[in-house]
C-alpha cells in the first residue's frame, strides 16, 4: 500500500488531499457496456474475453434483455491463451457471422479484456483489418473494457475516445455544442427543450441514441460534460479544436442552473432570457429537493472510490440537502473536468484518490457514517456491521441529471436512511 499528500496548490481544492495504492474492489470497464448498449441503439459490443467476462455482462445486464441482445463475448480458450491457435482468424469468423446476421447493427466495438490483454491481442489492428473488410456495412473499432487498465466508468471514456478520429471537421465559421456523456433519452429530451428556449442550436449528444450520430468537431465547437468520467474522450475533442466550457455537472437544482447558466454564458445569451428560461424548472427542482431534506439533514455520509461520481454527488448532498461529507474516496480524481465542481465543496473535506481496500474500510468502520455509498461488493459487508450503504452504480444506470430529476436524486439517497428508521421503530415495537 502507499498513501502519498497531495499538494492542494496542484488542484482546485483546497483542502485535503491523499493518493493512495492498494488493493481495489470496483467493476471493470466492460460494465459501462450495459447502459452504452442501452444509449446507442445500433451499436453491438462484442467482449473478446473469457468466461468470467461473459458472466459479468450476461448478469449485470440480464434483467434488461428483452429482444436480441446486442453485445456478446467471444471467448477465449485455451488453445487461444497458449497461443496455439490464430485468434485473428477466430475473430474474423465471428465478426463476418455477426455482420452477416444482424442487418441492424451499424457500429461494432471489439471490446478487449484482462485476458486478450494478457495474451498482447491487438484489437486496435484488428478492428482496422475488419473494417477494411467491412467497409461498406458497418463501422468498426476497439477499446479496452479489461480490469487491469479500467475501472467500470472508465469504459466509457475508452469507448468513447475510440471514435473520436472518425468525428466530421466542423466547417470553418460554424460553431456547434456537444454534451458529452451517456445521458438517458428523457434528460436528452428535457435538455433540448431548454437549449431550444434559450436560443442555442446545434446542440449534440455525445454518445447519440444512433451509431452514426457523430458531431462535427473543430474550433467552433463548445464542449460540455454531461458525466464526470469522460476526462480522456473530452482531452481528443479538445485536442481537436474544441473549448470546453468549465461548470459543475448537472445535478441538482443548483448544479443544474450552474451548468445551463455557464452554457448560457459561453454563448453570450442575455441575463433575463436565461433566468426567464430556467427559474421555473429552479424552483421545480428546489422544491422536490427539499421534499427529501428532512431525511438526509445533518446525516454523515462517506464515498468509497467507484464511479468517479463521488465529488459531484457530495456537492449536490453538502449544498443542496444539508449532508456532511466524512470522506469523498474517488478512482481517480480528474482535475479538468472537475475544476467546477471544487471550488463549491469545503475546504476542509477530504479527497482520496485510487484505493487501498482494508484501511479504507477501517476509516469508515472507525467513523461509522449514516450512509456510505459504495460498489456492490462491499455494501453486503458493511450492512452486516450494521452500517447502511447505497450501491454507487445506481447512480450511474438511473437518470439523474437535470432539474426534473433533482428530487428522484435526493431520494436515492434518503431511501436507505429512511429503511433504517423504519427498522428502529420496528425493531424497538
Ligand atoms: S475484463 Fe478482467 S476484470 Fe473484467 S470480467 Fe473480464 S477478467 Fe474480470
């Protein structure tokens, strides 16, 4: 294990902050296929992996199949992994059967894990050969979902990343927005209707619901993230043009308002228009906030590092419902996309980055919050010490940005702390 201070100079916050190294218990980057399967809809995902990775998929995402699946894992055998068989030529097969079988499919991501990892499979060649291949039937490429390089938000950005060379060039003299980040369709939906009010146009979904939804990109390009785990894909945009305009994430009445109005600002809309546009979805927000305050007030809660939501969900809970924060423990702590974000957070909250599993657990053992969100591997066991805990990837697969989900946030969040009462009062009668 190894625990190293970071100096505040080097960040936007100015409190405390630890890098530490250890033992990790978070989901690897494949996991992010489950809700980008669900985004882009003529997308398939094909795990080249083992057995392993085809459980983790099949079962996180089991529960949602209700038509042909569209991701699927090429497993690797033995003979694969000894190297005695040409895996190229598998992959090949596989893929040419795919194409050929389903019509509707417009993007292929060859997705590698730990053990195509480990066997040094070169997916990116591989992709390139299947396009040549493939050209006229189906855009393909790669990215790494493996558990060695990712952790499961992680695989969004690998995704995400691997196709921005392929992004249109913005023509000269034109601008565009792109919000970056897997939204679901309804918050997609209820924020075009605000861009369209406030006279902003040209607005893209980055991923879009369609493979082929690919925005033009270049100087005229205003980025915005949507999601706090898209930091290498929003470094490609910038690294072709594009300025990314800095505001916290869409969470909460007030992230929400923060994030329309720094967008707002970038494209030097009038004062009055915007707070004319965006004060009634405000008070919407604020009062389906404070339905919830109650329950969470004064509350102790302690992130554990897994989805790298963790600083903007303890900005929302701090400001908006009154929480404490003991510890915010991220995987990585992302100081480009998170610059709007820290400045609102105490100073005196401490920040963890990556993860050392034992003295994490014996910090928060030691301080026993009220809720403690955290990967689904570890909640089992610290319920059964009596400690309440939110799974932190429910904050991921629900929709929770923008001002009509500010109250179904802050009730993901009182749901658990409201059981626990509920079971004092029973245990007790
Ligand atoms: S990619 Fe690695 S960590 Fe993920 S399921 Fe496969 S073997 Fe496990």
């Amino acid at each position: 294990m190894s625990a190293v201070i970071v100096s505040s100079t080097e960040s936007h916050h100015a409190g405390p902050q630890v890098q530490e190294r250890g033992q990790r218990a978070v989901f690897c980057g494949l996991t992010s296929i489950i809700w980008l399967h669900r985004r882009i809809q003529d997308a398939f995902f094909l795990v080249v992996g083992s057995r392993t990775c085809a459980h983790l998929i099949q079962s996180a995402a089991g529960v949602m199949i209700f038509a042909e699946p569209r991701f699927a894992t090429a497993i690797l055998g033995e003979r694969d992994l000894a190297g005695m068989a040409d895996c190229h030529e598998e992959l090949d097969r596989v893929v040419s059967e795919l194409i050929a079988r389903r019509s509707g499919i417009n993007r292929l991501f060859l997705v590698g894990s730990c053990p195509s990892e480990v066997i040094k499979l070169d997916l990116e060649t591989a992709a390139a050969k299947l396009q040549a291949k493939h050209e006229n039937k189906v855009r393909i490429s790669s990215f790494s979902g493996s558990g060695i390089e990712t952790t499961f938000t992680q695989g969004e950005d690998q995704c995400l990343k691997s196709t921005v060379a392929e992004l249109p060039t913005l023509e000269a003299g034109k601008e565009n927005l792109i919000v970056l980040g897997t939204v679901s369709d309804i918050v997609e939906d209820q924020f075009r209707r605000l861009f369209d009010e406030l006279g902003i146009t040209d607005v893209h979904f980055y991923p879009g619901r369609k493979a082929g939804d690919m925005p033009p990109i270049g100087p005229g390009t205003r980025l915005i993230a949507a999601q706090p785990f898209v930091g290498e894909t929003a470094r490609a945009l910038i690294a072709r043009g594009a300025v990314l305009i800095e505001a916290p994430f869409p969470l909460g009445a007030e992230g929400s308002k923060s994030w329309f109005e720094a967008i707002a600002e970038a494209y030097s809309r009038p004062d009055d228009l915007v707070q004319h546009v965006l004060e009634l979805p405000y008070q919407r927000a604020k009062r389906a906030v404070s339905s919830h305050r109650s329950k969470l007030e004064g509350k102790r809660i302690h992130f554990l590092p897994d989805s790298q939501l963790e600083i903007p969900m303890a900005r929302f809970l701090s400001e908006e419902c009154g929480l404490a924060i003991n510890e915010i423990g991220t995987p990585f702590h992302d100081q480009l996309v998170m610059r709007g974000e820290l400045s609102r957070l105490a100073p005196e909250v401490p920040i963890v980055e990556g993860q050392d599993l034992d003295p994490a657990l014996e910090r928060v053992r030691e301080s026993r919050p009220d809720l403690t969100v955290c990967g689904m591997g570890i909640a089992n066991a610290l319920e059964s010490e009596g400690l309440r805990t939110k799974w932190s990837i429910e904050l991921v697969f629900s929709p929770v940005q923008g001002f009509d989900q500010a109250g179904d946030l802050a009730s993901l969040f009182a749901k658990p702390l409201v059981r626990e009462s509920i079971l004092e009062v029973g245990s007790w009668s």
